[in-house]
C-alpha cells in the first residue's frame, strides 16, 4: 500500500482511505455490519490506515458500525477521521456533547483527524460566530483530538478565506479530472500546496460517475490495458498530485476494495499514453453539456424564483454522466420553489445573459430530464 507523509504533521497514512458513507445496506436500508466488516477487514489487512466516517453519514449509522468493526483491532494500527456537522448547529453549546457521542460511537478515548465538516460561505460563518476552533483546540489540548482540519464545499474564493484564516493541519475538498474547475479545485489544490497543508480528496471517483463510462469511453482505457479497471484511472489521476495525501474511496462491496487497494500497492504513475486517454474522456463527457451556462448569475434573480445557474449546471451534470446518481443530493438540496418547472417563459433573464442562451426554451427541457421521481 502506497503511504504518503504529511510532513508538517508527523503523521504518514494510507494514500487509500476507507471512505465510510457508501457501505452495503440490508432491504431495511440499514449497514450490512457482515459485509462491512469484511470489506473493511481486508482494507486493513492489505496496508489502508485512514477511516473516514462522520456523524450523520448512514443517518448517524456509520461511526457506530465503524467503532463495532474496528473494536477487535489495536487502536494504533489505523487513524480515525470523523468530522463536526457544523451546519446543524444553532450555538457552540452542542459541540462537545456531539463529539462525546462520536467518542463513545467509534469506541476510542481519541480522534486523529477532526474534521469542521462541508464548510460552505455560510457555515464557515457558524464556525467563526461560535468559536468552533477554540473548542477544537482545547479538546486538542486535552488530547481527545490530534489534528484540526476542514471539508469543504463551495466556490474558490470561500475556500481561500478559510484556508487562509487558520493554521489547519490538514483539510479535505473534491478532486478528480472532471473537477479541476469546481468548488476549490485545482487553484484550491496549489493553494493549500503554497501554505503547506497537506490534502485529503473526496470523491476522486465522481460519486462513482468516473467508474462507469459509456462504452466508447471506456475502449479508450481499456486498448491501454484491458485489466486495469476504469475507477483506478480516476484514482492514479488525482494520486499525480504530491500534495494530496489520501485519496477517499467510499467503498460498496468487496470486489471494489480490492481493486482499489491493487490500483494502490504499488501505485503506477500514469502513462503519457493513458494521461492522454484521460483527455479524451474529458472532452467526450464535455461534449454532453447542453448549454454553456457558466453560473455568473446575471440572469438573477428570476421573478418567479427560479435558480437558472442550479438549475442548468444540475441539467448539464446529468447529461454528462447520463445518470442520476451525481445529482441526486444537490438535487434534493435544491427547493421546489426554485426548481425549473416554476419558469412561467416570460424570457426576462434573457437579455442579461452573456451567452445569449434562450433560458425560457431550455427551462421545459431541464425539467422534462430532472422531474425524475427517485428524488421526490
Ligand atoms: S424565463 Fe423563466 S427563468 Fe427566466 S425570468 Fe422568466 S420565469 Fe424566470
Ligand atoms: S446569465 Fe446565462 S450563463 Fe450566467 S448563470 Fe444565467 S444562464 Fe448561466
């Protein structure tokens, strides 16, 4: 197993880390604790050291089937990783009675990594109003907490003030060859690289969108080397990046925590031939776009409450992906008041937009492809 140091820390985890949000379920939408602990016994016993779970990942299941799975190992041979659930907090007061509950939950006296979770412009407004790091810090002190870190979920400039606004030991944002451009990106990438924070990536698979391509996309893998799976690429991809230091896999079933641990023991550096094929895939799934809205946000606001941006960029994702899966949670995040069947066609926003794109004509076509029921 390839381990990266972060070396303002000390510290040198797994590049492969256990993510815990995607876990086998049983027909009643519960964990399968079997095959969990299955998966994860083989992660561990094939080099992986970093676990990440969280408070609410499997609506709060997850930390507690992790401390079940994880109470028969010695606590120093893996790291723990779990993360605040910042926005749910209405005052600092909840803090330590939530972390407490994450401590009994994972069955350990300590936390290696704790992460401000999904900090967002407005979040990030929570941590600094209820002096969340200070409490970080004095539970770092107490030695409950190791290392103070954030995931993170917005626009490049939101990133860099947060980044810039503490000393962090490490933090956490989504990476892969699709993403390069969103949220912190790779700007956010070189600027972490800059102050010597050492990254972990989330989602280097897209939510499982870059694992399963379309066939002609994926011929152009597999005439390279029909055994190499078409996750692993996505993987290798962000593993280019020297200052990301573990790559968060959120691992469903077995077969894939054994490909994942392969495409990691040892890592291969990507091929100028395959960095090439990556490319190319990149150009075919932008070639899906359906309009070039760039999200300025000069068509807003609608008077009848649509949010054009979301609305278009979640229409644009689909087409890409051909599938639901990557929009599901923004969708679901999105209100009904700003959904796209609120558009009335009155073509006000259309005169603002630079990219001259015909709003009113598109808004029935966005809602005839994501009026979908899986999210209602
Ligand atoms: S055309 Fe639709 S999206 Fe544009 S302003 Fe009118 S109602 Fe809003
Ligand atoms: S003005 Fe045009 S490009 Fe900008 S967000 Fe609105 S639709 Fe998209």
């Amino acid at each position: 197993m390839e381990t990266r140091e972060m070396k303002t820390i000390g510290t040198t985890p797994s590049l492969l880390g256990m993510g815990c949000m995607r876990f086998p379920l049983q027909e009643d939408g519960t964990i399968d604790v079997a095959q969990t602990q299955e998966m994860m016994d083989y992660a561990l016993a094939n080099g992986v050291t970093y676990i990440d779970t969280a408070y609410f990942y499997h609506n709060g299941e997850s930390e507690g089937v992790v401390g079940e799975i994880l109470a028969k190992y010695d606590r120093s041979s893996y790291t723990l990783a779990t993360k605040l659930p910042v926005w749910t907090m209405k005052d600092a007061s909840d803090t330590r009675k939530i972390f407490e509950d994450q401590l009994q939950k994972l069955r350990t006296d300590y936390i290696d990594y704790y992460l401000l979770h999904n900090l967002s412009a407005k979040s990030w407004q929570a941590v600094k109003d209820y002096g969340l790091i200070s409490i970080l810090e004095e539970l770092r002190a107490e030695g409950k907490i190791k290392y103070i870190g954030f995931s993170f979920h917005d626009e490049y400039e939101v990133f860099e003030d947060i980044i810039k606004y503490y000393k962090w030991d490490f933090c956490q944002i989504q990476f892969n060859y699709m993403d390069t451009e969103e949220q912190a990106g790779l700007k956010g990438y070189q600027l972490a690289d800059e102050l010597g924070i050492p990254l972990v990536v989330m989602e280097p698979v897209r939510g499982g969108a870059l694992a399963k391509l379309s066939d002609d996309m994926e011929e152009k893998f597999k005439s390279i080397n029909p055994e190499e799976s078409i996750a692993s690429y996505a993987l290798r991809y962000v593993a280019s990046y020297p200052n990301v230091k573990v790559i968060l896999s959120g691992m469903s079933n077995l077969e894939q925590v054994k490909d994942n641990v392969a495409t990691f023991s040892p890592l291969r550096p990507l091929s100028q031939e395959e960095i090439m094929a990556i490319q190319e895939v990149r150009v075919a799934l932008e070639e899906r776009i359906q309009n070039g809205c760039t999200g300025c946000e000069y068509c807003m606001p609608c008077p009848h409450g649509v949010n054009i941006p979301q609305n278009f960029k979640l229409w644009n994702t689909y087409h890409m992906y051909q599938n639901y899966e990557p929009i599901r949670f923004p969708m679901m995040n999105l209100p009904k008041r700003s959904q796209a069947d609120k558009c009335v066609g009155c073509g006000l926003c259309e005169a603002k937009c630079p990219q001259h794109i015909k709003i009113s004509e598109d808004m029935p076509k966005v809602w005839a492809d994501l009026s979908n029921p899986i999210w209602k």
